[in-house]
C-alpha cells in the first residue's frame, strides 16, 4: 500500500507541481508522507489513510504540520482514504459516520465516494487515478497476516521459546519448573543477585501449552491494533516497558516464581485503552468500553483463580498505559 501510495504522490508531483512533505508520528495515516502544493500564501494538501481504520486523521494536526514546514497562512486538507479488496461495508460505515474525505478505489484506481473536499482536489485525484490506470499500475491485494510483521515475529518467539521448554521438560503438555527457572523465569532471590535480564527473559516462557495457546490467542487479537496505529517501533516499546513494569511489580509485590507474556499484553489493553481515550471523538466510545469490559473482566479472573500473577497484569497495565500515553503526547508534539 505505501508503495502505491508513493506513486500516487510522484504523479501529483508529475501532473499538479505537488512536493512531498513528512507527516511522521501522526495517528490515522497510512503513510508518513503527503503531497503539498503552495501558491500565493495558500497550500493544498493530500494525506493518505485507510478506508478500514477506525482513526481519522487530525487534520487540525496536519495543517498545523504543513503551515510550518511551508510558511504558508493557510491550507486546505483532503484526505484520500485507500480502499481495496470488499470495502462496501467500510465505505457504508464511512458514509453514515459523516467522515469527510475522498475514498480512492486502489485496485481499480477510481474516486468512488467523496464528501466536504472541494471540487479542485477532487479532480486532481481523480485525475492521477485515471492516469495510474492508464499505465497499468495499481495496489495488490494485501496480505492481511503480514501487516503485521512484529505480532508474528513475538508469536514465533513465544512458541520458540514453549518447544524448548517442552523438549528440555520431555512433556508437551506442561513445563518443568526446574526447567524454566534455568530458562530464564521471574525468581526473586536470583534476581536479587544480579540476573536481571531475568526480568525480560520470563516475557517469553509458559507454564503449558495451554497457558501458551491462551497469551498467543490475546496477542494476536490485541496486538494487530496497536502496531497499526503505533508503528512498529513503538508497538515494541510498549510491549516490552509494559512486560519489565509487569515483571518488576511481580518482584515486589509476590514471591513467587512467575512466567509469562501476559504482562506484556495487558501493557497492550492499556495502549488500546489510551488510544480509544485520545481517539474518542474520531472512533466512538463503544471501543473504549469495550477494551474496558475486558480488562476489567481479566483483572476479575486473575483475582479470582489461584496460581494467576496478578500483579504482574497490574504491573503490566499500568507500564502500557504510561509508555503508550508518552507516546502519544510525543505524536502531537
């Protein structure tokens, strides 16, 4: 897609006199890049983002960015929203959400619905569709498993890590303790002597395949959210401030041997739960109370059933909700 859109950045540049400006770090793009022209104090603007993301891009944010990369007094903002593969709920969605925006059709390089952009963007994007089509270049359908390529790769870690244990255990099933202390679990007293790599290591081990199947089930549910609308980076950050916090609060507060990425992933539901917060008037509050239901709902069943470190899910709410809130002051900055 950021290939395609690049391209379509190049032909505006190729057709309109458009130069390429940095968006970095802003929420609800789907590339970092947009295309400005200015005439006479005035700057016109194309921002990309995706038909299927749930975040609209703040284009308050984008004129402020663009006014001061230009110098310009003003500037009118289109954003063109890419929609590929079966997008005819996503575009109903977006029609009835009042969204405005222009939706760009990137398989048959079409303008098929646009609303509140003035006629003159309009006809340039379609013009620069028109003219891709031409030449024969368009999206390829995108592979949905490897948008997500730091969710896939931590998964692999995870079961990595669970078939070591197992065949150093000689059990499938459930993991020697022994077996993962010198693995790399949470153990206080060594610790305490100076293995604190221990604290990061106990992030990747599981106490049985089905501990394991449940964490990479939620990781994989959560974690596609916040590496889209993070980046990858900063999807690592929080994932791995927010597994330490879980770990360090485990040490303080428990001592008992602990193991496991669930920390991590409620560092997770705390970066969704800050993201639905900030993002409220972009995509509703059914998402917050949602991502609250079942954070509250995990919290319960760790108080509730023995042998769960729920302080390490404390621990690891708590370090997802500040990385993640740092983060986003650093996006508005």
């Amino acid at each position: 897609m950021e290939k395609y859109l690049k391209g379509f950045i190049q032909k505006l540049n190729e057709l309109f006199g458009y130069r390429v400006a940095e968006l970095d770090g802003m929420v609800g793009l789907a590339t970092e890049w947009a295309a400005v022209r200015t005439d006479q104090g005035h700057s016109r603007v194309f921002a990309f983002s995706q038909l299927d993301n749930p975040a609209s891009p703040d284009t308050a944010s984008i004129r402020a960015r663009v006014l001061g990369q230009t110098g310009a007094a003003a500037a009118d903002i289109a954003i063109i929203y890419a929609a590929e593969g079966n997008y005819r709920g996503a575009l109903q969605e977006f029609i009835n959400s009042g969204r405005q925006g222009i939706v760009l059709d990137v398989e048959k390089n079409e303008v098929v619905y646009y609303s509140g952009v003035d006629e003159t963007s309009v006809r340039e994007a379609a013009a620069c569709a028109h003219y891709l089509k031409s030449e024969g270049i368009r999206n390829k359908p995108r592979n949905t498993a490897m948008q997500f390529h730091v969710t896939l790769v931590l998964i692999a870690l995870n079961v990595a890590a669970y078939a070591v244990t197992a065949y150093l255990s000689k059990d499938l099933f459930n993991s020697n303790i022994d077996v993962l202390i010198t693995l790399g679990a949470k153990d206080n007293a060594l610790i305490a002597a100076g293995q604190y790599w221990r604290l990061i290591t106990c992030m990747f081990l599981h106490g049985g395949i089905f501990h394991l199947a449940v964490n990479m089930y939620s990781l994989f549910a959560v974690g596609p959210v916040i590496e889209r609308f993070f980046g990858r980076k900063k999807y690592l950050a929080i994932y791995f401030i927010s597994g330490i916090c879980s770990s360090l609060l485990s040490l303080l507060m428990t001592p008992e041997v602990a193991i496991g990425a669930s920390g991590a992933i409620f560092g997770l539901l705390g970066a969704c739960l800050v993201f639905g917060v900030e993002m409220k008037n972009q995509i509703g509050k059914e998402f917050m109370v949602n991502v609250i239901a079942v954070i509250a709902l995990n919290l319960f069943l760790g108080f509730s059933v023995a042998m769960i470190d729920n302080y390490g899910h404390i621990g690891g709410l708590l370090g997802g909700i500040a990385s993640s809130l740092l983060l986003f002051k650093k996006k508005k900055a």
